[in-house]
C-alpha cells in the first residue's frame, strides 16, 4: 500500500473474533471479505448508534471527510459479502 501513513483510529469497542458466513457453505469453500478494524467501528457508531457523520469522525480522532471514506469502504465490503455470498472477517492490528 503506497501512499500517506495511516493514523491511529480510536475504536471503543472490541472487533476481534468475528466472521460471518452464508449458512450451508463450508467456510474453506467460500471467498473472504476482510473488513477493517477501523471500518467496523465506523459502521457501529453511524450505522449501529446513529450518530452524525461530524460525531463519529470526532469519537474515532479523524477528519469527517476521511470518516466519509472510511463508511463507503465499510459499506461496500459488507454488500459484497451479502450479495457475493462471502464470508466476511474482521481483521484487527495483529492479525
């Protein structure tokens, strides 16, 4: 990945250990969507609490318009895996 550095996100809740998969299908036969970390959490705070576009970006330390981004490549990734029938994995600093 080229470009600017990635700047540390604050996230408030703990993302690790979750994938989703299509029922019936064994995970080894099915293609994987890796949603980030920081992706997850800006779809909890906009999507699951409701928040502004302006509150969310403050809660996670960044700009509104890079929390913009961050929720149209959350959303993307996710009807990918609804509509692909993907698995979809969090993935979290580390892993």
């Amino acid at each position: 990945m080229s470009g600017r550095k990635r700047i540390n996100r604050r996230i408030d809740a703990d993302h690790s250990g979750i994938c989703f998969k299509p029922c019936g299908i064994k995970r080894s036969e099915l293609q994987r969507v890796e949603l980030r970390e920081d992706e997850m959490e800006a779809i909890r705070l906009a999507d699951y609490e409701g928040l502004y576009q302006q509150e969310c970006a403050d809660k996670m330390g960044i700009s509104r318009t890079t929390f913009s981004r961050l929720i149209e490549s959350a959303r993307k990734k996710i009807a990918d895996a609804l509509l692909n029938t993907k698995a979809l994995r969090i993935q979290v600093k580390g892993d």
